[in-house]
C-alpha cells in the first residue's frame, strides 16, 4: 500500500490575508526586506532549492528545528494534533501540507507520531511537584527580560504589580487568573515616533498541551540547540530562572483541574549537592537535586554523608501578635528568614550551635524560610520558635503550610511506540522532511536523487508547485494572494538574487530577521514600541529614566565601540548596564557573528582616534578630574566594582577597553551631539573648564588625561572622594603597600598578600619561595584568615593570573625537567624580606650558595599595567645551568622579539638591566608551554651577579 508523508517543516509566520508579518511594513512605512526574499529565507526554500552563496548570504534563510530529540520535547498527542491541522493548533505558524487528504492519511499521521515520539522519547509525563511560589519569578521575569520584546505580553503591567502566586492568592490565581477585572482606566493615544515598527506578536501556542516543565526548561536555557537559526535567541537565563518562566508559561497544566492545587503541612525543602566552601551559602545560585516535603524541623530529609545542603520553604500560621523568637542550631552553618527579612544567621563552619533572633509579627500567615548546609564532619538541623504564651518548642507542623502544585500536560495520556509504525514513519521522514529537520544519521533522500530543481531554475509560473494556487501538488502552504504574487517576483528576478547585498543593506535585513528593531533604533527605524516600553524596567530604586531602562540606539555604534567589544555583546554576553532588566539576546556567532564587521565598516571614522600620549602625570589629572574635586564622574558612575555616590552608571573601568578614544572625546565635548537620550551634562560650556586648575583648563588636554586614566581600567589609583564600603575584612590599599599573612587555595599557609598602591597587587609563597598569584582591581578580603576558627582557603577577586608553581630557580642540565618542589635536595633556604621607604617589600631566598632578592612592583602603562618582577642574584662564583622559570601556560608563542604570549591574554619579557645577561626561550613540557631564561653571571667586585626584570602583562 502506498504511504503518504508529511514534511515538518516549522517555519516563520504567514498571516491571512492582508495582516502585517514580522517585516512587512504598515502602510505608510519603510519596508526593510523585500517580502518576496523574506518569504524566501524564513520559509526555507532553499533548503530544497539549492541556492548559491551569494543568494544564501542575501536570504540568510532561516533552517527548521532540529527533531533529534523532539520525542523528549513534545507530547505525542501534541504532535498528532498538529500534523492535523497545523493552523488550527498554532495559528500563525506556516506548515506545508504534504500529506493529502486521501484513504493513508490518517495511517500517515499515526506512523509519523510513533517515528517521532520515539526520537528521544516518549516525553516523560508524570506530574511534577512545584511550589507555587515559585511561578511568581517566572511571571515578573518573563515580563521584564526581554520575551515580550518579540512575544506579547500574557498581562498588563498594572497586573504584575499585583504578586498573584503567594500566600493566600495562589489558589485563586491558579484557577481564577482568566477571570479579571479589567483596569478601570481610560486608554491612552500613545504616540510612536516615525519609523517605529509594528510590536513582535510571535505566538507561544498551546505550551500547556506541548511539552512539559522539564523540557521547556531544557529549551529556555539554550533556544539554539533545537532553533540553531537564531530567531529563539538564548536570554542568558539561569537554571532556576529557566524553571520558573517555564512554570509561568505552563501554569495551565495546574488548572486543570482544582485537584492539582493543595495546602498542605509542613514545610517544601529543596535538597542540593555542592561542595559549600563558603561560610554563607548561596541556594539562588544552585539547583536542587530533590524535592520533597517536611514536617519535622528537628530532623534532616534523606542526604548523603558530606557537602549538601537545603532549604525549607513555606508559610508559618501566628495565632496572635506580638514578638517572636526564632532559633537555629545547626552543623555547619543556617540561617531563617521571615517574610523575607532575615531573623537568624547561624553562618560559617561548626559543631552544632544555636543562634537566635527576634521579630514583630502580626496574627495570620507569614512567609517562613530556611537554610542550612553541610561541609563535612558532623551535621544536624533543629529549628525551635517562642513567643506570646508559647514556651520554646521546635516549630509543630500544624502551624507550617506549603503549596504544591501538580504539573502535567493538558490532555496527556501514556503513550507507548510501536516500532512497526515507527519504521514506517520513519521511511516516510526520511524521504520528505529531511530537507528541512536534522537528524542525527539520517539522509535527505530527495536530494540525494537529485528531484529538486535549484532555486534559480524555477518557474514562478509554473502550474505545479509551492506557489501554485489550485494544485495537486504533494506539498501546499496556505498563502496569502500577496504573498504568493511577492514569491514569484523575486524567483522571476534571478538577476537580483545573485546580486551581494551592500553593508548597509545586509545589517539592515539582518536587525530585521533577528528582530532587533523590537528594541534598538537605527538611522530612524525601529526602537521600543510605546506599547511594549512599560515592561522595560530598571532594577533596584536608581533613577535612570529611559536611558537605564531602555535599550540604546544603534547609531554610531562602529564609531563608539571597538569591533571586538561588539563582538563580544553580540557571541559573548558581554554586558556593562546591570541595572537594565531586559538583557542582550545571544543569536549564536554564525548567525550574527558578521554584524561586528559590518558597524565598523560603515561606522568607524578615522578621526580623533589617536590614542593621547601616555604619562603619569595625565593619569594624575585624570584621576583628580574624575573625582569629586574635578567633575565628579564618580557622582553617577560604579568605578572599577565600587558604586558610585549616587546612581549605578556604566562602570568607568570598562569604558578604555570598550569605547573608541574619538567616540570618547565627542560624548564628552558634546553629549547632545550623539543622539543617545543621556543624562551625561555638558561640562566645557563654551569652551570653559569648570576646573580652572587641572591642565590650564583646557578641555581637550582635561578629556586625554581622563582617557589616560581610564586606561589603566581596574589598575586605576582611586580618586578622591570614592566611598569604599567599609567592611570589616575588606582590605584597601593607600598610598602605601598593605601586607597581609592570608590563607590562600593553592599556596602554602605561609603567604603573604601585597597590595599595592596601583591597584596591581599579588601573593608570595614565602615558605616556597615564589610568586604565586597576581591580580588587579580589588585587593583582598581577609575573612577567611581572621573570622572565627579562620583556616578558611581564599581566592582573590577579579581576573588571577597564577605564577608556575614549584621552585622558580633551579640549576638544570641539558634538556632536564623542571624539579617540582623546593625541598632539603634542591638547598633551597628562607632568607626573609625587608621594606624599603615606600613600604615595598624584597624577598631573599637562597639557591644552594647563590643569593636570590627578588622585588615585585607595579608599573602603569597603557591599557592597565604590569607586574615588573625585579631581580638580583649574586654568587661567589658563576654558575652554569642556572635557571629561571618565568612562566608556564598554553598555546606560548613568540609574538615579537623577545615577547612571550600565552592564551588567556598574558604575556611576558625579561631583561637585562644590570650585571650579567639573560636569554629567554620557550620549550614544551606536559602539553603546556614553559618561558626559562638561561642566567649567566657577570663578576662584580670579588662575587658574581645578575640583575634582571621580568615584566608579566594580563
């Protein structure tokens, strides 16, 4: 019997008749793409019709989900429905009908359904236990992120300032949350502004009948997996944050029915597996291995031995007001929080040991919290309450509540593949929907046959076919008369689909594929619409207006940022506005890679965009201009980490790496000039510096000497008037050297942290002997060397650079390996150290007989600055064979005469700068890349010596 197949092929929206798509343009405003190539590329045509580069490069056509493992995705009844009727179950979705309406349909449909059910699958339907109050994130965050940038918003954002999955209102928010008033409000005539395009309304579909909690939270976190095209882009989203927008969105497979909602006792717990290194967990940042629920608060749920952790969650019943007691006593540390406010911290790392505290509590439920985790040793959890007329007790279960939700799929029923139908579907598959989905180890028979025609060898006026209105052709879309008539001029017009697209065409066509005009605007096109911008928010209270809640504009952006900077926004999440809520779709390089070419090409402009002069007396005066003797920068601006006085701007340690020095000097000539909506003020009215006594007042010198600053990024000295927030084992560096004895991971307990003055600071090992650890910005927080018991291993904030470990001198023989520890058999010898007047520090260390002082300081140099690593070795006789390992790391290379650079951005050079004479080479060892340097003695007076740096670059 002949089978009939259908192709699956998921593709972009095509509207009824005479609605607007994605890129068609209302009546009245530009069209960005010509609608017949836009047809082209987002239907996949071109995945039958083969097309050549240059047309592919003009379509950039849109590829169709990958069905590896859509069995483990989607429903099966989902998928019979929509092999179906397509439309009918996700309107605005094109599906080619391929499958006929003949006697085998029906038989087509339930093979197709076996074959795909079980690619992966079938799709694990079991309920799924979720707190309620865990919806609530996904509601505010799918609202805020940026999914209603392109999808429309599920409700209006005077309902989101009303939390709806909380204590109280979840069991009418789950069954009710249809049924709303609406605002009684008068609508508003909103005014768009020119070229503003229509509000992306992608549809959702019936998620609820889809799929399930687990798999859409699979897709959120990486969209690009299955959607390699970039149309799903990837928000960046955690796990925690994924599985709570995938509850929102299938919140109605917990209205199913008023059996899925229950109160019950007790308290959730959530069960993690983490090493817990620090004394203060952080839950928000793991996922929970198990769930489950609890009603005794004097015994752990079932945990393995060492490193877990939980957390309680739920609703605590007061039956009168009035002061309240709480307590933890645990191993290692807890903490419990009421109606989100912390009451008890019972931190850090210890035998069983209670601490309390107090709060004011009214009569009714209260949102109770809590934690506790275990490192290792002994561990235990025992959470107690007193208050009015109630003597101390471990809190009873009757006064504890949660919510559980049962999560299921709308309509889903136990399905079982029968491998007979799958085969069938199977063949079926192969032969027609392999053009269009991947999967892994299955060929495209057609075009393995050679059947399809190539796109330029068609007929747009052919009777048969795609676009053929009243044909019996085995593949039929649902085309509008518009649509039909724009697809058959572009395939009429050969000549213009083998013509490249101009730069400022292709960026153009390609904002509007990926939808970015949904939030950017360009030369007069697109932005925020106005009936989107309310969901477009600023996180925290700071008072920003539109420029900290809205996207910026695209214009000038070659001009304003360096290509890799764009790069690294659009491949690599790269991000310096943390206070935006709405964040940077990632689209995946291939898909957006080119972009960062295109702005600079038709953006980057050759002037002003000499680097200034470097010295130190710029920074100087950059640094008294930035402070709040000058003009203030740091009034609004975070400053390398540190907040700012007043509201959290770009951070200014970042603007040398990312921003162009002419871009920078015009924004601060003229800030209005650059179109940018900014709150940055205009300081050089009329040529006039308001700071008279830095640099004669001249504007141009003042801004250089503030790029000079700014160059150094994290390594800038602090200017006046920055407030550190004071902590009690923070360390700040002056204008003095800090040292300080810290436990580090890695390092012997004999290491010495210094800071320096040029924010550059490191670790010295002293009871090996060598430098371990450099890094900038920050100095160090000593809490886990002087807190409680202390022994706590350290790690210093930001970018670390680790120094090889073992010895760094050694007397080798030809060839020989590095020896790996400083031990009795090498003769190595703690000399000490001494300061200087500065306050800078000089280790002695010995080598057998050969004398070793060695001084680590900072240099600031453009583009930050570097560890110079100051050498004197002296002798009473040469020494042949003597060594220096300077540094050990991947992919070493020479890049120029005696420069060493390794992957990570470090480099390194040694040099001679007194006695004797150093030669630097690389050789291989371990798979890495190792920098020695063969020291030879000069004689000095009755000894020998050699004096050398080794400047180290990150």
């Amino acid at each position: 019997m002949p089978l009939l197949a259908l192709a699956l092929v998921i593709v972009p929206s095509i509207r009824t008749a005479g609605e607007p798509g994605p890129h068609r343009a209302p009546e009245g405003q530009v069209t960005l793409i010509p609608r017949g190539e836009e047809l082209l590329g987002e239907l996949g045509c071109t995945t039958c019709h083969t097309a050549s580069d240059t047309t592919l490069a003009r379509l950039q056509p849109k590829s169709a989900p990958r069905l590896d493992d859509v069995g483990a995705r989607i429903t099966p009844g989902y998928l019979r429905s929509y092999l179906e009727d397509p439309q009918g179950t996700k309107p605005d979705v094109t599906m080619p009908d391929r499958i006929g309406h003949g006697a085998n349909r029906e038989r087509t449909i339930d093979a197709l359904v076996h074959f795909l059910a079980g690619l992966g699958g079938p799709i694990d339907i079991a309920p799924v236990g979720v707190q309620a109050d865990d919806i609530e994130p996904g509601r505010q965050l799918f609202h805020s992120v940026g999914c209603v940038a392109c999808h429309e918003p599920q409700e209006a954002p005077w309902e989101l300032e009303e939390l709806r999955w909380m204590p109280g209102d979840v069991a009418e928010a789950a069954t009710e949350l249809d049924d709303e008033e609406e605002a009684d409000e008068e609508d508003e005539q909103l005014w768009v502004p020119p070229g503003t395009l229509p509000a992306p309304e992608v549809p959702l579909g019936d998620l609820a009948r889809k799929t399930t909690v687990a798999a859409l939270t699979e897709f959120l976190l990486d969209p690009l997996i299955v959607r390699p095209s970039g149309r799903m882009p990837s928000l960046g989203l955690t796990p925690k944050e994924a599985r709570s927008i995938a509850l929102y969105l299938l919140r109605d497979q917990a209205r199913a029915g008023e059996e899925n909602l229950e109160q019950v006792e007790g308290l959730a717990y959530e069960y993690f597996e983490a090493p817990f290194d620090d004394e203060v967990a952080d839950f928000d940042a793991l996922t929970s291995v198990a769930r489950g629920g609890i009603t005794d608060l004097a015994k752990l749920p079932e945990h393995r031995p060492d490193h877990f952790g939980f957390r309680y969650r739920g609703f605590l019943a007061v039956a009168a007001a009035g002061e309240y007691t709480f307590y933890t006593k645990s191993d290692d540390g807890s903490r419990l929080w009421v109606d989100g406010e912390v009451v008890v911290r019972n931190d850090g790392f210890h035998a069983m040991s209670e601490k309390f505290g107090s709060v004011l509590l009214e009569e009714g439920e209260h949102s109770i919290s809590i934690t506790m985790f275990e490192k290792g040793g002994g561990e235990g959890l025992i959470a107690s309450w007193s208050g009015p007329e109630l003597e101390k007790e471990v809190i009873p279960a009757d006064v504890l509540s949660h919510w559980t939700l049962a999560f299921i799929p709308v309509d889903a029923a136990p399905f079982t593949v029968d491998p007979v139908r799958a085969n069938v579907g199977r063949t079926a598959f192969q032969v027609l929907c392999t053009s269009c989905h991947a999967v892994e180890g299955l060929e495209d028979l057609r075009r393995t046959k050679g059947e399809t025609p190539t796109l330029a060898g068609l007929d747009p006026h052919s009777a048969v076919g795609c676009l053929a209105e009243d044909s019996d052709t085995s593949t039929r879309y649902a085309l509008d008369p518009a649509d039909r008539a724009a697809l058959k001029a572009a395939l009429a017009n050969v000549a213009q689909l083998a013509t490249p697209l101009a730069d400022e065409e292709r960026l153009t066509r390609t904002l509007a594929r990926m939808r970015c005009y949904a939030c950017h605007r360009r030369q007069d096109v697109g932005g925020t619409h106005p009936e989107r911008r309310p969901y477009f928010e600023i996180l925290g209270d700071a008072e920003l207006g539109d420029e900290g809640r809205l996207p910026p504009s695209l214009d000038h952006t070659g001009a304003k940022l360096w290509n890799a900077t764009i790069a690294a926004v659009l491949t690599e999440a790269q991000t310096v506005r943390p206070y935006m809520a709405t964040r940077m779709p990632q689209f995946g390089a291939e898909n957006v890679g080119f972009l960062a070419d295109l702005f600079e090409a038709l953006d980057a402009t050759t002037e002003g965009m000499a680097e200034p002069a470097f010295s130190i007396e710029a920074v100087e005066a950059g640094r008294k201009l930035v402070g709040t003797s000058g003009l203030g920068c740091i009034q609004c601006h975070t400053f390398a980490g540190y907040p700012s006085l007043g509201v959290p701007a770009v951070d200014l340690a970042t603007v040398h790496e990312r921003s162009q020095p002419g871009w920078f000097r015009q924004l601060l000539l003229d800030p209005g000039a650059l179109n940018m909506n900014t709150r940055m003020p205009e300081f050089w009215v009329d040529g006039k510096s308001p700071v008279s006594d830095v640099l004669d007042g001249d504007p141009v010198r003042q801004i250089d000497a503030m790029w000079s600053y700014l160059s150094l990024r994290d390594a800038m000295p602090l200017p006046e008037g920055l407030v550190v927030p004071e902590s009690a084992y923070e360390l700040e560096v002056g204008e003095r050297p800090i040292l300080c004895g810290v436990f580090m991971r890695g390092v012997s307990p004999r290491t010495l942290a210094v800071g320096l003055p040029e924010r550059t600071h490191y670790a010295f090992d002293v009871q090996n002997s060598r430098l371990a650890l450099a890094w900038r910005g920050r100095f160090f927080n000593a809490r886990g060397t002087w807190e409680g018991r202390a022994g706590k291993l350290e790690r210093p904030p930001g970018e670390v650079v680790e120094l090889p470990p073992g010895p760094p001198f050694a007397i080798l023989g030809a060839d020989e390996a590095w020896p790996q520890h400083t031990d009795a058999e090498l003769r190595y010898r703690v000399r000490g150290r001494r300061l200087d007047s500065a306050g800078l520090p000089t280790f002695r260390y010995a080598l057998g007989d050969v004398e070793i002082e060695e001084t680590p300081r900072a240099a600031l140099v453009p583009g930050g600055s570097l560890l110079v690593r100051r050498f004197v070795v002296r002798a009473a006789r040469p020494v042949p064979g003597l060594t220096l390992r300077a540094f050990v790391g991947s992919e070493g290379r020479e890049q120029l005469s005696g420069v060493y650079e390794f992957a990570g951005g470090v480099s390194c050079d040694i040099e001679a700068v007194g006695p004797g004479a150093v030669s630097s080479r690389l050789r291989a060892t371990g798979g890495q890349s190792e920098l020695i340097a063969d020291i030879a003695l000069e004689q000095v007076d009755d000894g020998f010596q050699a004096v050398f740096e080794v400047n180290v670059r990150w």
